[in-house]
C-alpha cells in the first residue's frame, strides 16, 4: 500500500475508512525452515534481512503478544554509535550506517532524526575520557567534537552551568545521533519481512524447544507444535525463560528500567542530552513531549513497572539539570525488562545445540541496534559463520575471559552496568 | 518496595543496597574449575516468579540479608540474616 500526502487528504475526506492491515494474520503452518522467537525489533529484523539478504522466506516469527507490545515500543529511542571498545564500536557504526538508509529501504517513515547528542562532563578527569571516546568513534569512521563549556552553552543555553556539584566542563557531541520512532521501526521491518512471504503469528507464546540428538527439530506453542530446521531465541527481557526450554542458564539478570514523559510542549530540546553523572538523559518528542530517563532500579524484576525511589532520583536529576524542565507536568511513567550480561555488551552466537541460535544481552542499549542485530543475526543463521561487525559477541566469553566488552570499565559481573 | 529486616523492621527500598542473586552464598572451591566458576559468576537462572537475593542493610544495621521474593509482583515472602543460611 502506498503512503503519499494526496493519500493522506484522500483518507481525510471519506472517514480513514480505506486503510488497510499491512501485514497478514496467518495461521501457523506446521513447519518452516527457520523459527524466530520473539517478535520485538530483533526477532523482526533479523526476519527481514534473512528474506532480503539471503533470499530465504519460509519463516516464521512468534510472538507471545503483539508486535510492537515489548520493549521495542517502550524505550526511549535513542540511536547512536558513540562506543569505544573493539566489537561494540564497529557493530553500531554499522547499525547507524544502516539507519541512515532504512527508510529508503524499508519504503516506510520511521522518523529517523539525527538531531545531535550531547554527552556532558564535569570535571577534568571525565573530559580526558571523553576526548579518548571521541578519538575512538573518529578512527571507527563516525563523528565526534568535542565541546568546551562555551561551546556547549551555544547548543543548550537553558543547562545550569554553574551547578556547584557538577559544573559543566563541556560535552562530547555526537552530531549523527539522534531518535527515531521506535512503534514505526518495527512496523516497517513487520510490513517489509511480511510482504517477502514471511509469516507473522501473534498470540503465539513458545512453550517449548524440541531438540533431538542434540539438534534443534521444532517448538512447542500455545497454538501447537511447529517444525523447524533452525530456530533463533530472540526473546530480550525474556531470554532467560526461553533459553531455560533448551535446557540453558544465560549470562543474564532481567531488571527495569523506567522512562517518563511530560505533556507536550513547544519546542524547547533540539537534542539528545546526557547527563552522566546525574543518572539521567532527555530528548523531546516529535508530538512535543520530553521523554526522559535514568538508571535501572538496580534488583532484578519482571514486573515492567518501576519503584518510586528511582523516580525520585531521576527528577532531582532533571531539576539540577535543567531547572526549567520544573514548569513541565509529568504525564506518565513506564518500565520495560532489560537482559543484563555481566559486562554490558550483548551476544548474538550459535548454541550448543545445533541449529539454535541466541540473540540477547541488549541492557538498555537495544533499539539503536536493532538493524545490524538482525543483519548479523541473518547472516549467522543463513552462511553459519558471524558477520565481521559482530565477531565478537560470543557467549563464552564469560567462562573464557577472552574478549569482554566492558565499555563502562567497571567489571565484568551482573549488577555493576 | 519495603523491606522487613529482622533486626530493624519494615524499611524503605532506599535503605538496602542489592547484592545479586543469593547463588553467590554457594562459592566453588577455588580450584572448581572454569565451568563451575563460570556458573557461579555469571550464569544465572533469572527466575520469572520466585527467587532468592542478597540485599545489604546499608541505612540501617549492616547486616546481609536473604530475601525471597517475587520478581513479577515485588511481594516479598520472607528475609532472613544470610548469616543463618549460608554454612
Ligand atoms: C525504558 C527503556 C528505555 C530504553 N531506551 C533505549 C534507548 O534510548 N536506546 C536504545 O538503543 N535502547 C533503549 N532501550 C533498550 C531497547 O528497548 C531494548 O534493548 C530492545 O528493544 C530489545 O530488543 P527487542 O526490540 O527485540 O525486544 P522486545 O520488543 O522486548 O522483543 C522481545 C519479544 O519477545 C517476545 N517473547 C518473549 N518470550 C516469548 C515466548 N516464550 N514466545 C514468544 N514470544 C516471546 C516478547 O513478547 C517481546 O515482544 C530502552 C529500554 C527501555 C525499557
Ligand atoms: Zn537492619
């Protein structure tokens, strides 16, 4: 179906009676060649580019809800490819290369807006690591400035600069960062990976994953059982659950992480801003909310709903901030459940069961992913061998020690990142 | 969320610090091997429902706690001294 503007005033005049679904609602067959658990951005993703990059389209994606329902339509959306560490750094260079291109080539608008992102600093010490940051994105190919306080006041004059305990130095600014629409990105990988034959289930919660002299032959689901030849977990905030049907313990804890956002204003946040040391980051939607957000609530949950101690914290946060956001009225409040690994990097690997595949271990950092996610998941599962830009993000490094990716320097063990 | 401690009564969340599923009471011999290790350090089984974690009672008396609780709901069902749990 064609989007245009005509479209658009055509539909306003005979009552938007002439929209159409853009993806199927197929029964599920009783067997395909690949299975992908979980329809969030990376399970979509990784469906599309199989049927695009690799031409294979008997697949299907389960989804225990609804498409768009998990953390792919809560985040805060965010894009960016500010990493510093080999493995993460080349990975999202390469998501944000394929952002830059997605709505051309997804022929849908997902309101990608490289509107810039300014990480600030706050002391000597934090700027020298910004610099490094900064130097380590500019060898990867993407860009980065480096803002001194007056250069910053230029981009974000209503900051309190002189907040006696975090004055602001400066900022690291990231001028292709930006938002995108997350509802819109899944729509579009939904429709695209849909409209290339592959079979879209709703409703359909795996229960099980049969494996037979160690290869993996099909799942359990509440709509039936469903024969595969491959099957890709891609579960996020679930993973832990779905890995235990193979019978495997992940590097993985579950926690929330919560996000707000305020009646909608005029514009008055043309960025994305970071304030490290306060726990909190801020961006203005396309309707004119601020969304906003901080730290996880630090103990592992399920619940998608946050506690009041943390929502304390991320307002006094934005108060010292910016004091001007205390006029804006808080309109609600969300949690969405991150898989944590131990050292804040993700995996994306084969399994020891042959033909199961892991996606998972995203933290807070998934949406901005999610195309080369599924990219280098497509490409793993359709040539068995790991796209370069995501070489590194094996699931026993943990046990070996080799190759972690702890971008925070904090150590690698749950509970730190 | 508030927590019971046993020596202190019902405190606030903001009073304990979290200190990671209660796994970690059960450390492998030093020479256990890196499968085991591994399994104590990083693999975990993240229970949808009822589990078992350490919470520091940080505002309050200092002690180490064993608390079981649920992760879907945040009801807790019992705390206990981890001095009394662990051998
Ligand atoms: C508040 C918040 C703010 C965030 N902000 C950002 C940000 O600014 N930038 C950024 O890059 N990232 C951000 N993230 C992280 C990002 O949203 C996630 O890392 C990412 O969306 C996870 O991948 P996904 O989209 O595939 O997950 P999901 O959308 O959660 O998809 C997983 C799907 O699997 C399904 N599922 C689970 N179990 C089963 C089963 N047994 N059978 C069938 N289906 C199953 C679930 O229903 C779900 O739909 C944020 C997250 C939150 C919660
Ligand atoms: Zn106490």
């Amino acid at each position: 179906m064609g989007y245009s503007g005509f479209r658009i005033l055509k539909e306003g005049l005979f009552g938007q009676k002439g929209w159409k679904p853009v993806w199927r609602d197929p029964q599920p067959k009783p067997e395909y060649d690949i299975v992908i658990i979980g329809g969030g951005g990376h399970g979509l993703s990784t469906a599309y580019y199989l049927a695009k990059n690799h031409g294979l389209t008997n697949i299907a994606v389960l989804e225990r809800g609804y498409i768009g329902g998990g953390n792919v339509g809560r985040n805060t959306t965010i894009v960016r490819a500010n990493y510093f560490l080999p493995g993460n750094s080349e990975f999202y260079s390469h998501s944000l290369k394929l952002w830059e291109g997605l709505e051309q080539d997804l022929n849908y608008n997902v309101m990608h807006s490289q509107r810039g992102l300014i990480n600030l600093f706050h002391s000597d010490g934090q700027r020298d690591a910004f610099a490094r940051r900064g130097n380590a994105m500019i060898n990867q190919g993407d860009d980065a400035v480096l803002l001194d306080r007056e250069g910053v006041r230029k981009h974000l004059p209503y900051l309190d600069f002189d907040n006696t305990r975090f004055p602001i130095y400066g900022g690291l600014y990231h001028p292709r960062g930006g938002t995108a629409r997350h509802d819109a990105v899944a729509w579009g990988y939904a429709r695209g990976a849909d409209s290339r034959g592959v079979d879209l289930i709703q409703n359909c919660e795996v229960t099980g994953i049969d494996i037979q002299g160690g290869k993996v032959t099909g799942v359990q689901t509440t709509r039936g059982p469903i024969r595969a030849r491959k099957v890709a977990m891609v579960a996020a905030g679930r993973s832990g659950q779905v890995a235990a049907m193979a019978g495997m313990r992940l590097p993985v804890e579950s926690h929330v992480l919560q996000a707000f956002v305020t009646e909608g204003l005029k514009p008055c946040i043309d960025h994305v801003v970071s304030f490290g040391m306060g726990h909190f980051y801020i961006s203005q939607s396309d309707k004119g909310g601020l969304v906003f957000g901080g730290d996880l609530d630090f103990y592992s949950s399920y619940a998608a709903r946050g506690n009041l101690p943390m929502k304390e914290h991320v307002m006094e946060a934005a108060m010292t901030l910016m004091p001007m956001i205390g006029k804006a009225r808080v309109l609600r409040s969300w949690g969405g459940i991150m898989d944590m690994s131990p050292d804040g990097s993700p995996i994306i690997d084969k399994t020891d069961t042959e033909g199961l595949f892991v996606n998972c271990g995203w933290n807070y950092g998934g949406f901005k992913a999610v195309p080369a996610s599924g990219y280098c998941l497509a490409h793993l599962i359709a040539t068995g061998s790991p796209h370069d830009v995501a070489a590194r993000f094996r699931l026993d490094r943990f046990r070996t020690g080799r190759g972690l990716m702890d971008e925070e320097g904090t150590g690698s063990q749950h509970n730190l990142h | 969320m508030r927590l019971t401690c046993p020596l202190c009564g019902e405190r606030d969340r903001r009073e304990f610090y979290y200190g990671g599923d209660a796994m970690a009471l059960e450390r492998p011999a030093p020479d256990a091997g890196d499968v085991a290790w591994n399994d104590y350090v990083h693999l975990r089984d993240n229970p949808a429902g009822a589990t078992r974690d350490l919470w520091y009672h940080d505002g309050g008396c200092g002690t180490w706690l064993v608390v079981e609780r649920d992760t879907l709901t945040h009801a807790i069902a019992k705390v206990t001294p981890a001095s009394e749990v662990a051998r």
